[in-house]
C-alpha cells in the first residue's frame, strides 16, 4: 500500500499529520540506514501509529521506548538491520524539590510547558514527594537542566540520572469482581465505571469512550481480557480476566479500574 492511500485512511486531518511525520522517520531510515525516533506519543497515537505500520506492513525494525515497560507515553525508533536498540534518544532527569514544598503532578507538568516545551518532548512524570523524575527526548535534556528551576513554589534541583534508577509510582487499582450477560462493551463499561448500562451506551454513542486507546463508537461491541476501556473524564479500567459462567448463566469477569 503507498504513503497515499495509507494517509487517506486517517481519521482527522490531524491524525493524518501525525501518520505523515511517522513515514518521514521510516522512509529517512529507509533511505539513509541511521536510525532516527520520533516523538513522544500519547497511548491514543501509539495505538494509530501501530495500526498504520500493521497497514503498511512493517513487523519488524522499529521499537517502541518509553524509557521503562509501563511509560504511557512512548516514542518510536525505527531501526536498520546494523543497529540495535538505541537508548540515547532518550534522558531521565531527577527534580529535587528544596525545602519542604511538594509540588503535584500539575505543578511539574504547568512548569516544563512555561518553559516553551511542547508536550511531544518528553515523556511521563514520575512525581515522588518532594521529587519527580521524567523522561525527556535527549535532545531538549541540555535545555531542560539549565532551566527547569521551579515547579508551582518549589525551587528545583535537577540532575541526570540512569534510566534504571527512575522510581516509578505504584499504580493504584481498584478490583471489582461482576457479572455480566455477554462481553458487549457497554455492559463491561457499566460494571468497570460503577454506571447503568443506559448510561454507559449514551457515553459511548457520544464517542466517550476508547477500547485499547481507538474511539469505539459501538455499543455492542465484544471486548476481552486484556482490554483497556477508557471513559473520558472517568479514567480506565482493564479487562483483567474472564471467567467462567454463573449459575444463572452470566460471564463472571475481573475489572481493574485505575484509581
């Protein structure tokens, strides 16, 4: 399938863009055999990204790297047959807070985006009391230690540090244990966001709702273990098991909704 038609089966105008600037770093690959990255992209992207190369036919050759396996934020690097994974597209940076000031994850995020920095730049923020980590593109990582010096009231101290030493936050989930008549996407959604099934089809015709981070606006549609349903404004849940039947013939299922 050519860049063309491949482009033309974007959703948006945007995502097109988005699909556009993915070709460029492969075809640059391609023609001069270096490797190169793109972007960080949000789970959404990645999701329209991975289609595209699945479209395209491209199995092999590119990584995704968020700088540890759980990054929701993730770039791609494509790779030639010489080269192996590359780690030095990307920083992590440690902001120590002085004084007694704990800054969120607001805080951190409003302060990195006062500097001029686009959002594409830099991948998660690990905020810790007192201290975040991030992971940066390697290229905005000499800008970023000479200038991100605060966050909200904080005065910050930033260092580099190795990726393996990045902390990551435990992920706090809440277990939910239901049943349900069938795997339809509305009756897992209604279980996993504590809502009527009335009002989960409503969120989902109104395009609320992702199933493995692509817009679903399908009601009916038969999800499994392993998904992850996101409701804007409500969050995510996983599809974490699914069981056996009930006595009364129902799916008995395991949600995990992220907290």
């Amino acid at each position: 399938m050519d860049k063309t038609t491949l482009l033309n089966r974007a959703a948006s105008p945007e995502e097109r863009l988005l699909l556009a600037r993915v070709l460029d770093k492969y075809e640059q690959m391609d023609r001069r055999n270096i490797p190169t990255a793109t972007p960080f992209f949000t789970q959404a992207e990645q999701a329209a990204v991975q289609a595209l190369l699945n479209a395209a036919g491209i199995r092999s050759g590119y990584v995704w790297n968020g700088g540890y396996p759980q990054a929701e934020r993730k770039l791609l690097q494509f790779l030639p047959d010489w080269c192996e994974e590359d780690g030095s597209v990307l920083t992590a940076l440690r902001a120590r807070c002085r004084g007694d000031e704990e800054p969120n994850h607001r805080d951190f995020l409003g302060s990195l985006m006062a500097l001029g920095l686009t959002r594409e730049k830099f991948g998660d923020l690990l905020v810790s009391p007192g201290r975040c980590d991030l992971i940066a593109a390697a290229d905005a990582a000499p800008f970023l230690l000479q200038n991100w010096d605060s966050a909200g009231r904080a005065r910050l101290q930033v260092e580099e540090i190795p990726l393996c030493d990045l902390e990551i936050p435990v992920q706090q989930v809440k277990e939910i244990r239901d049943t349900v008549a069938s795997l339809r996407l509305d009756a897992v959604a209604a279980g996993g966001f504590s809502m009527s099934r009335t009002r989960a089809a409503e969120l989902i015709a109104a395009g609320r709702v992702q199933v493995n981070h692509l817009d679903c606006g399908k009601g009916d549609r038969l999800v499994a273990e392993g998904d992850v349903i996101t409701v804007r404004g409500l969050g995510k849940c996983l599809v974490a098991q699914v069981g056996g039947r009930s006595k009364k013939g129902r799916t008995m299922i395991v949600l995990h909704r992220y907290l």
